[in-house]
C-alpha cells in the first residue's frame, strides 16, 4: 500500500476520535469548526541533481628533492639561501678540488704528448729520410758490384799466374763481397720500410694510447664536476643543510629544492564518493589564502587502495594545478590550505522548497496539500541541498503541491486556505556543496553529513 494511504488509514480513527471529542459532529455549532490555516504552497519538481563533495587538502609541491654531494670534500661557496629560486644547471655548492685540477692539467700534457706521436706515426716518414735510405741502398748496391769485380780480377790472376794471389786475399775478397751483399739487403729493407710507412700495429698503439690518456682527462673533469653541486631542475631552495667551510661526505645532503612551477593536493575521498571521481577530471579549487580567485586543477590519480588495515575506507585522490612563478615567487605556496570540489554527473532527483521540509517530530516530513485543500503528512529522506531546494525520497510526485509558509501550524487533515504558489520554475544546481569534511574527518575516515 503506498505510504499515502497508510497514513490516512492511521490517522483515520485518530482523526475521528478527536471529533467526537472536541463535538465536530454538531453542524448546528459553526463557532466549534477550526477555521483554514492560511499557507503558501510550492510545487514538487523533477530535475537532474549533481552530488557534490568538497575535501580539504594541502598544496605540496610535484617535486622535491634532497641534492646530494657526488664527492666528498671541504665547501668552498654556497651563494644561495632559503627561499631563493634557482635555475637548472645553477650551482648550489662548490668543492675544494685544487689536487684534481693539478692532476688534470698533468694528464693532459701526458694526452698531449701522446697525440704527437701518434700523429707522426700515422702521417709516416718525411721525404728526406725516405730519400737518404734509398740513397744508402743504391750506395750498398755498388758496393757490391765494386766487390764482385774485385773478387772476380783476383781469381784470374791466380789462375794465370800461380802463387801471385794467396788463398787469404781470396778468402778477403770472398768476406768483401758478402759483406757488401747484407748492407745492400739492409739498406733495402729500410728504404722499403721508410718508402711504405709504419706498420699498421705500430700505429693502432699509439692511437691506443692517446685513446687511454683522453679516457683519463674526461674521468678527472668528472670528478671535477662531481665537486660543483647543481640545481637539477628550476626549484625554489626550501633547506639548507651545509654551508661554507662544513665538510660534505660522500652522498651527504647539500640542500631540499621544491619545484613549484606546478602543484598537488593530496585528500582522501570517502568511499561511498569515490564513483565521483575520476582521473583526467577538472575539479574546482579553492585556496584559503586567495579567497576571491577561482583555481582549476586536474586528477592526475586516484589510489586504488585505502588505509583498511587502520580503519579507514577513504582513497587517496591527488590534483595537480598549474601554479604561476612572479618575480621569482610563488603564487601557491607548500602548505597552503586547499579545498576541492568534487561533481559526479546529474541524476533525476525531486525536489522540493526547503520551507516545506518539517523537522520537529525527528524524521522529516512535508505536508501535501489535496485537490480540496486539506493536508496529509508524507515522510521523507533528505538528499543534497540545491540552493533553495533539498533532493528528497518519498511518496511524492512531481507537481504535488506542498505547503511552506505556515507549515509550522499544520495538522494531519487540517484545511487550508492557499493564499499563493511560490514558484519553481528555473531550479538550477549552484555550487555549494552538499557535505564538507574537514582535515580531522579525512583522517579519521568520519562519515559526512548532508547539508540542510
């Protein structure tokens, strides 16, 4: 049985014992009737209604980093301090690194002894010497011919008169004449050598060792690079932690760099609002310390896991927003409150004017007023606020006329007099939200009330 009719059925016997009590069945007495309970009256409308849901976060930066020393060492200048904003690339602390600037320049006049021999040795001999061997070769050529004719007048001459040549000045002829033989093969061999320039092993060698002194020169500027700490991204410096004349281990932190050119908001969402968001959304935001601009961010993730194991059922939601850098200064800066609305898509809901809603018997309810102008009560579940109207549940239709103003003197089946209708037309969703959770209630998983 619609809920309607249930309380006209209850009411019924109620409302005729309270007649025959107060002599309602005596017509002959007009002054015993209640006269009409004057009312405004407003209509039931259907429209689509937007659950909204607004959280409150902090402004954290996308990036911070802790820099690290890459080398150990004595701090010879730290020219920044907190608050100020550093570039990329900009120097956050130097190193003393005298030893190793000595050591550098030693190795690359080793690099560059290195690369001139191994540039004569790749571009060969010079002309000169290719023409003193080859000289020193047609010279040891004669040579032999001269020792072979010698040789050759000695041997006839004993042959035509014996005893005139002795066998030692022949064997001396024969030495001369092998003699002359190996200078001329070595002159030929050097002139063939010079003619054809260095071997290739040779070579290659050489460029091994000019390849092994560039290798060192480009590990010992490493090093003297690692002794200058720089700014790994444009970032505001939130920390210092050395300073000049403080000594820096390996590994040790120089400074915190946050990077503010764009920023988060971490909140939690509760997880009966979660359908609500989703990644790529635009959602509004407002920071409390510029209460009259208008901030837009963007969700960038939504963590699919909720701290369960501690009690709580809300997910982590983080929105990302541009922020704008003046003068070297942030607008939004690393603390600052934020809230942020969260919208899910309409829904057909009815609504009705907040007036009508009637909250002293402990569940509310609203007054429906009939076709001749008598009311009965119908319960109702208050959803989100739309401005002046509430989204309801109840045994409602859209167009029920509803009574307002004087709503607070009504009965069940009293009679009234409909002094006029409030109008209804060009009901709009406006931005307040239906719920608000503050810090605490994230943190604590805390259900949030609807707003009345």
């Amino acid at each position: 049985m619609p809920l309607r009719r249930q309380m006209i059925a209850t009411m019924m016997p109620l409302g005729i014992a309270v007649c025959l009590v107060a002599g309602c069945g005596r017509s002959n007495d007009a002054s015993s009737e209640k006269p009409a309970t004057k009312v405004t009256v407003s209509r039931v409308r259907r429209a689509g209604v937007s659950v909204k849901v607004s959280v409150v976060g902090t402004v954290m930066p996308v990036d911070t980093s802790i820099v690290a020393s890459e080398a150990p060492g004595l701090v010879t200048a730290f020219p920044f301090r907190e608050g100020n904003f550093i570039r990329k690339g900009q120097p956050l602390a130097s190193l003393r690194d005298v030893t190793l600037l000595i050591e550098i320049e030693k190795t690359r006049a080793l690099l560059r002894q290195q690369q001139q021999k191994y540039e004569e040795l790749r571009a060969g001999y010079l002309p000169e010497e290719v023409s003193q061997a080859e000289a020193r070769m047609r010279a040891a050529e004669a040579a032999i011919h001269l020792a072979e004719s010698h040789g050759a007048r000695l041997k006839d001459l004993q042959q035509r008169s014996s005893g005139a040549i002795t066998d030692q000045e022949l064997d001396q002829a024969q030495y001369e004449m092998e003699k002359a033989r190996q200078n001329f093969i070595e002159a030929k061999s050097d002139y063939e050598m010079k003619a054809g320039g260095y071997r290739q092993e040779v070579v290659a060698a050489a460029k091994a060792a000019v390849d092994a002194a560039q290798q060192e020169v480009r590990r010992l500027e490493n090093e003297v690079q690692k002794h200058t700490v720089q700014a790994p991204f444009d970032a505001f410096l939130v920390v210092e932690h050395t300073d000049v004349g403080q000594w820096v281990n390996m590994g040790g932190p120089v400074a915190t760099l946050a990077r503010l050119d764009e920023v988060e908001v971490r909140v939690n969402i509760e997880e009966s609002d979660v359908q609500l968001v989703q990644v790529g959304d635009s959602v509004g935001v407002r920071i409390d310390a510029f209460p009259a601009d208008k901030f837009t961010g963007k969700v960038v993730s939504v963590v699919p896991r909720a701290d369960w194991q501690h009690g709580s059922r809300s997910f982590p939601v983080v929105v990302r927003m541009k922020n704008v850098i003046d003068h070297d200064q942030p607008q939004l800066k690393e603390g600052m409150v934020a809230r942020i609305t969260f919208q899910g898509p309409p829904q057909e809901s009815l609504l009705v004017h907040k007036d009508a809603i009637v909250r002293a018997t402990g569940r509310p309810m609203v007054y429906v007023v009939d076709g001749n102008d008598t009311v009965h009560a119908v319960e109702i579940t208050e959803g989100v606020n739309q401005g002046e109207f509430v989204a309801v549940e109840g045994d409602l239709n859209e167009d029920d006329r509803l009574a307002t103003e004087g709503v607070e003197r009504l009965h069940p089946f009293d009679r009234v007099a409909v002094l006029r209708e409030v109008a209804t037309q060009g009901i709009s969703t406006p931005p307040p939200p239906s719920r608000m959770l503050s810090d605490e209630a994230i943190g604590a998983d805390s259900a949030s009330a609807p707003g009345g």
